[in-house]
C-alpha cells in the first residue's frame, strides 16, 4: 500500500504506510518547531469510483521552507545610480532597497526618478556566478510625463491617418 503527504496540492512524501507513520511519529517529538500540518492521504484503489476523495489517515508536520539567504552577499551591495536622460550623467552609489525594480520612485536631493532598468552584474567565482555590483537607470518624473504624452500623441495622430 502506497501512501502520499500532500502539502498544497503538492506530493511532500511518498512511502509505504509504516515509513511515512514513522516520519510523522518523528516529527512530533516535543522539541519540534510549530509549524504547518499536512495530511497523509491512502492511494488505495478500494473505491470504484475515481472521483472520490481519498480517506484522511493522519497528520503530519512539515517544517517551514525558509529560504536561506543569498550567499554572494547581493543584498548588501549598493546600487549605481544613472540618469538615463542626455546626457547621461552618474548620481552616484546609494544603498537602496534590495528589491528595487522597474517603476518604483526614487527622491534625491528634491527631485524624483523614477527606475527604468535594474541590472546585476555577475562574475564567474570558485564555480559559481557572484553578483560582484549593481546598476539602476533612472530617468526624472518630468522627462517621462513628456515622454509618455508625446507617445500618446504620436499614437493618437497615427490612428487618425488609419481612419482615413
């Protein structure tokens, strides 16, 4: 007889019955973490229609899949700011938010930016890739106000010739 510890919709364990009774017997030990529970569910073919749910057998506890952090340290380096508009010029390195992305707002000295392209630069290290710095390309709030209506207004101007 197989069994199956579902977590999410997800297969966690797979085993006979014995096996996975004694991993679940484990993980109740007084000293285990709290944590979320998943069932245990029997994969018998004793039923004659397909879609019933299969009997509830037990509990079990599974641990949190807590990432580890990133080893390169990439969550530490600073970020290189560039203003993307001519000239192009460098604001300087700044420590920001580690997810900073496209379309977020970045304040500096009283004007705001706003992000165009975050890159990580990597370097092939004892085997693996490191993220050795960061860039983020910025343009100001007004030049992409302009730019975005004058993209509107070519836009609209080009729909109105394919009217006509």
């Amino acid at each position: 007889m197989e069994v199956v510890c579902f977590v999410q919709g997800f297969p966690l364990a797979t085993g006979s019955r014995s096996t996975v009774r004694e991993l679940a017997a484990r993980s109740r030990s007084p000293n285990s973490r709290k944590d979320k529970r998943c069932r245990l569910f029997s994969t018998e073919d004793d039923s004659a229609e397909d879609d019933q749910t299969p009997e509830l057998d037990g509990m079990m506890i599974r641990w949190k899949n807590q990432k580890s952090p990133f080893k390169d340290g990439r969550d530490l380096l600073p970020f290189d700011v560039n203003v993307l508009t001519p000239p192009s010029r460098s604001l300087g390195r700044f420590r920001l938010d580690p997810r900073l992305n496209c379309g977020d707002i970045v304040d500096y000295e009283g004007t705001s930016y706003v992000v165009r392209r975050v890159r990580m630069h990597y370097a092939f290290r004892n085997g693996t890739f490191v993220v050795t710095r960061k860039t983020a390309e910025v343009k100001t709030m007004g030049r992409k106000s302009l730019e975005s209506y004058l993209e509107r207004l070519y836009n609209s101007k080009k729909t109105i010739e394919n009217d006509q």
